[in-house]
C-alpha cells in the first residue's frame, strides 16, 4: 500500500512481478479482494486523523477561552485571567453548554456551532469532567429542554437536517451515560443500600446525587399542552434511546425504580394521547427497559426476584411480579387514548417491546439476539438468571385453567431466553431425572459444577410454552432448539455406542419432542376454524425452520456469534434440507402447511434426524444391516417416547373445569 501527503491510499503496483500484475488485471476476485484492503485502510487513516482534528479543535476552544479576563472589576482591561481551569475538557464543556443552550432557545444557530457541538459531544462523552460539567451547566430540565427542541427540529421544522439532530441526541446520550457512572455493582452496591446511600452522600457521589435529584422534581413536569402532554421522563428516556454505550446499571435500576414511583404517583403519566410526540415513545418505563437490554447484568439485577446485595445491604425488588404478572399489585400497562370527535382507549401494538427485550437479556446473560441468530441449548447461566428464568415461567403460568396468555411482544424475546435453557426444558419434559424433579418443587433451580440449572414445573412449563406458541416463529425457536439439543447429545455419544443400550436415552428424545407436537396440535385446533390461520401458522413455522437450510443461522453463546451447519449438527441439517428442498419459493402459505406437515411431523422428522446423525459418523455403515437394523430400533424407540409425551402434554393443555 502507498500513502500519499494528502492521506489518500493506494495499491502499490510498482512491487508486483509480471505474474502477479497480470493476474491483477485480469483476476476479479484479485481485484475485489485489493480494492476491500485500500478501503480498509483508507477508512483506518480517515478515523485517526478524524481524532487528531478533534483533538485540536478542542485545543483551540481551550486557547480561546483560557485566555480571555475573568475579572471585569479589578481594573484593568482584556487583562489576564488569574482564574483560568486546568482541564482542557470544562471549557470545551462550556462552550458546548452556550451552543446547546442556544438552540434550546430557539436561537439561530449556524452550521460551524452545530459541527463544533457535533465534535464536542463525540470527542468527549466518554470522559467524566467535560460530561459532568456540561450536564451541570444545562441541569436536568435543561437536558430535558434541549432534547425536545431536537426532536423538534428534527421532525419538524428542520427536517433536511434531521440527521444532525439525530446525532446530536446520541451524542448527548453518552454523555449522560459517562456522567452517571456508579462504583461497583448494582449486585453489590443497590440504590437503597447503606452502601449506595454512603457513596452518594460523599463528594464523588454529589454530581449524581444532584442529577436524580433534579430528575425526579422535573421528570413529571408536564412540557407538552393539557391535550397531549409531554412529561419529562418521556424525553429524557427517549434520548437515552439513542445512545450506543452501555449505562450503568445502578442508574439504569433506580431509574426504572424512580419511574414506577412516578407512574404510581401522577396515573395515566406514560399514556399516548392522540397521535403523541415523535421521536419519543410515550411509555418511558418500557423504553427504559430496552435500554437496560442492552446492559444485560443490570436487566439481571433488576428482575432478579431474589433482590441485590448482602446482608446490611440487601435490598428487594418485586419488578417481575409488577412488570410480568397479573392480579394484584401488578403494572396496568398504559394505552393509547385517541382523540377527535370521540375519545377511543387501545391497546398499544407495541406494548412490552422494551420488557421482552429486557426480559431475554436478563435470563440469558447477553444483548437480544437478532439478525437471524437463534439460541444455543447448551448456554451455561448463573443462579440470578436462572432465577429470572424460572420466575418468568412462574409469573406467566395459569393460576386457574390451562391458558397462559402471553403478550405478542413477549413471545418471541421469552422463546429466545428459553431457547437457551433447552439442556434443562429437555430434562424437565422427559421427566425421569430426579434433580429436576426434586428442584421443580422448590427453588425453580438448582447449581452444579456446569452452572445453574432450570427447573421449572413440567406442567407449568407446557403451558407456557403453549401460550408462547401462538406466535408460530416463537414455536419454531423452541423446537429447534430442542432438535439442536438432541443433536448435541447424539454427538457427544463415544464411537461404538451403537451397540450400547441407548433406548432410554432415544426414548426420552421421543417423548420430549411428544411434547412439542402436542403444544402444535393445541394450537392449530384453536385457530382451524378460522380461514388460512391454521395454513399460515404452519407454513410461518416451517419457514423459520427452513431458514437454517436457506440461510446462514447463528446462535449467540456468551455474547459471541457462531455460525451453525457444522458437521456438529447433521440431523437437524437433514431434516432442514429435505424440507428447504420441497419448499415453496413462492410463499404459497397452503402449500407449504403441507410441507410443514409432513416434515414436523414425528414419522418423519424423527427418523429424519436420527438417522442424519448415524450417517455422519465414521463409526456407522449404514449400508452394513445389523447398523442399520440399530438405527431403525433406537428410531422405534423414540417413536414409542413421542406417545409418552404427547400423552402427557395432552392433560396439561386439557381444560377439566367445564
């Protein structure tokens, strides 16, 4: 590569020999691969000497006003400025405080101003002087006010811009974000704790003490109009929104705290009136929630229902029971009030977005899963996850009936979070191992030497999953992740263990999966007499299931992406390929419920994986009769277990009331 004076990167030809230039010039995959490595560089090169560039704008603001008289009464003129701070970053902040200030007034403001703010907020929102200082100069309702004015301008009044306002709120989000940084954990050191009252009465802790503070008196303060109001909270949580660093779980517990006081304390605060305020989701506390699920330990913490910190410093929280459960002393999620000629209450379509999202983070350990990657059943969790787990389960469960109704932005986050426990629900639907059995009755857990295991109650359990179910991509998560589960299981089987008694293991393969198509016969029987339901919730399945064949999938173990379709996973990689191969393209939603049928069903899907897994390995002839006469009874064998299990998940989802 070559590097001009002026930064620009070029291939360096001059070094190729003859060979090489003529495979240069000829070669498109050569050229391809030369043009992706000059862009990568060049972009390397742009981003430091973007730094360098900020770092001397900040210089130059310092200069400019380090210099200037800070006493007008001591008689003389432009004269030196004996008061001048030492920390380059307080007058940046100053300077960045004047403009922001400025555009919260209405005040025209020009291009440089909001480029020279732009590059304030980004060179300095990870260093604590400059956002302390100028979160300080402008106080929560100046925060507050600035980002109203944002959005305003954003979608409003100056919409060509829109980008610039969007960026200005990011960067002011992580400024908040460095600003409110705590000591410790929220684990060790809870709000409310002796701990956390100790640090916030001394020096280091009277920036944030001061903050909440003035959050909390200007949260609820109305900065819309008596028809559509705006509250504070509103705003603020909508411009953490946008930012793209992790907030500290403290903050992010008390807040969550602080806005139920707040909704307990001023009713109907988080309802959308009419057609809202946009850029700013009307429910603060569930747009909080999608933040914090983005600080999985701090999600952990918060819907732990064990609580946080030790002894002295123990502090409850029932935030599950409030935010998941129902009955009494539980949340009335807020609706949508429309306005016009007639005042119509509804439900909001996107109620509990922010919770599910919050919701899987917290029992997993890890950000949601998105982009196409599914779960990993053999995940290992600690005991506060696994207890969120099984109090998600607990909170969802029936109290009377069979039915667990669970909102439709909860389904797939919950089917995500359980995809990972597939290790423990496959144990728990089999139903013959003791340590299950026996923690299934008590803690909903249980800890060994492979981490924290769940143990939820099986009826419970099915039931839940029923309700999960209704979203037919929901369903699919699951049983693929059971289907990978079984599959890691057969691949962990030593050579030789053919010809080992392996029937009981193969059996409770069966019954476990017995489960999953009693939970698919419950659903499709509720929804058959409506037209095309029942043809879309298959063929939705299916489709989700063929993907793993059509495109690449990953699943997320310990924060990290892995691609799957290794040789690992050969059973599953059968049944989705035969499958993807009668699969309609054209999204022919009858003709693909036919696929679904044929191929998730347990004749042909349980043969199917088992034997991809025999013919995989290199200990299997499946053209030698007595390997494959072995495979076809262990493949009976689980056809006998899928009648135990259907059978039992049957009277779980029965209702026996009537």
């Amino acid at each position: 590569m070559k590097v001009s004076d002026q930064g620009a990167v070029s291939y360096d030809t001059g070094k190729l020999s003859t060979s090489e230039l003529s495979a240069l010039h000829h070669d498109p995959d050569y050229q391809e691969s030369v043009r992706k490595a000059v862009g990568s560089w060049q972009q390397r090169i742009d981003q430091l000497v973007k730094a360098v560039g900020d770092a001397d704008a900040g210089v130059e603001v310092a200069f400019n006003a380090v210099v200037v008289d800070s006493d007008t009464t001591d008689g003389t003129t432009n004269g030196f400025n004996g008061k001048a701070q030492g920390d380059i970053e307080k007058y940046e902040a100053q300077e960045a405080e004047d403009i922001a200030k400025r555009i919260t007034n209405g005040e025209k403001v020009s291009a440089a101003d909001l480029a020279e703010l732009q590059r304030a907020l980004r060179d300095n929102s990870g260093d604590k002087a400059f956002s302390q200082t100028f979160l300080n100069g402008l106080g929560p309702d100046g925060v507050i006010k600035f980002t109203n004015e944002l959005n305003h301008l954003a979608f409003d009044s100056d919409k060509s811009h829109k980008n610039v306002y969007m960026d200005l709120q990011g960067g002011l989000a992580n400024t908040v974000a460095k600003a409110t940084q705590v000591p410790g954990s929220v684990a060790d050191m809870p709000p409310g704790s002796s701990k956390f009252k100790a640090w916030l009465a001394s020096d280091d802790g009277r920036f944030y003490r001061e903050w909440t503070q003035g959050l909390e008196k200007y949260g609820t303060k109305n900065y819309g109009s008596n028809t559509n109001p705006l509250y504070g909270y509103q705003s603020f949580v909508g411009m953490m929104e946008h930012s793209d660093v992790k907030y500290d779980d403290q903050f992010l517990c008390q807040m969550g705290d602080d806005l139920i006081a707040a909704e307990k304390k001023v009713p109907g605060i988080f309802t959308t009136w009419g057609p809202g305020h946009k850029g700013i989701q009307a429910d603060a506390l569930d747009g909080l929630l999608g933040v914090m699920s983005k600080n999985p330990d701090a999600a952990t913490a918060f819907f732990d229902p064990k609580g946080n910190g030790a002894g002295a410093d123990h502090v409850d929280n029932d935030h599950l029971h409030y935010l998941l459960g129902s009955g009494d002393g539980t949340r009335d999620w807020p609706k949508h009030v429309g306005t016009g000629y007639s005042v119509t209450v509804f439900e909001n379509p996107f109620s509990k977005a922010g919770l599910g999202l919050a919701l899987e983070a917290a029992a997993t350990g890890h950000p949601p899963l998105v982009g196409g990657r599914d779960p990993w059943p053999e995940a290992v969790h600690n005991s506060a996850q696994a207890r969120v787990m099984s109090g998600i389960i607990g909170q969802l469960a029936p109290t009377s009936g069979t039915d667990a109704p669970v909102s439709p932005m909860l389904r797939q986050p919950i089917a995500a979070a359980l995809g990972e426990y597939a290790s423990d629900t496959h144990q728990t639907l089999a139903g013959v191992d003791v340590d299950y059995v026996r923690a299934s009755g008590d803690k909903g857990h249980f800890v060994d030497a492979h981490g924290a295991h769940l143990a939820a109650d099986p009826k419970e359990l099915v039931q839940v999953m029923r309700g999960l179910s209704e979203d037919p991509e929901a369903f699919a998560t699951l049983q693929k992740a059971e289907d990978r589960h079984i599959n890691y299981e057969l691949d962990k089987l030593p050579q030789g263990a053919l010809n080992h008694d392996l029937e009981r293991k193969f059996e409770n393969f069966g019954a476990v999966r017995g489960t999953y198509a009693a939970i698919q016969e419950d659903v499709i029987n509720d929804i058959r007499t409506e037209k095309h339901a029942e043809a879309d919730w298959k063929a939705k399945v299916a489709y989700h299931v063929v993907g793993g064949a059509l495109t690449p999938l990953y699943f997320t173990t310990g924060g990290v992406a892995i691609a799957y379709g290794d040789a690992l996973q050969r059973g599953v990689d059968m049944v989705t390929w035969e499958m993807s191969n009668q699969w309609k393209a054209q999204a022919d939603a009858e003709a693909n419920a036919k696929v679904a049928d044929i191929f998730l069903s347990a004749n042909k899907h349980m043969p199917l994986l088992i034997n991809g897994w025999a013919e995989g390995r290199s200990d299997v002839d499946m053209n030698n009769q007595n390997a494959k006469g072995r495979v076809q009874d262990l493949t009976t064998a689980a056809l006998q277990g899928h009648d135990r299990g259907v059978g039992t998940a049957e009277k779980y989802l029965a209702d026996t009331s009537n």
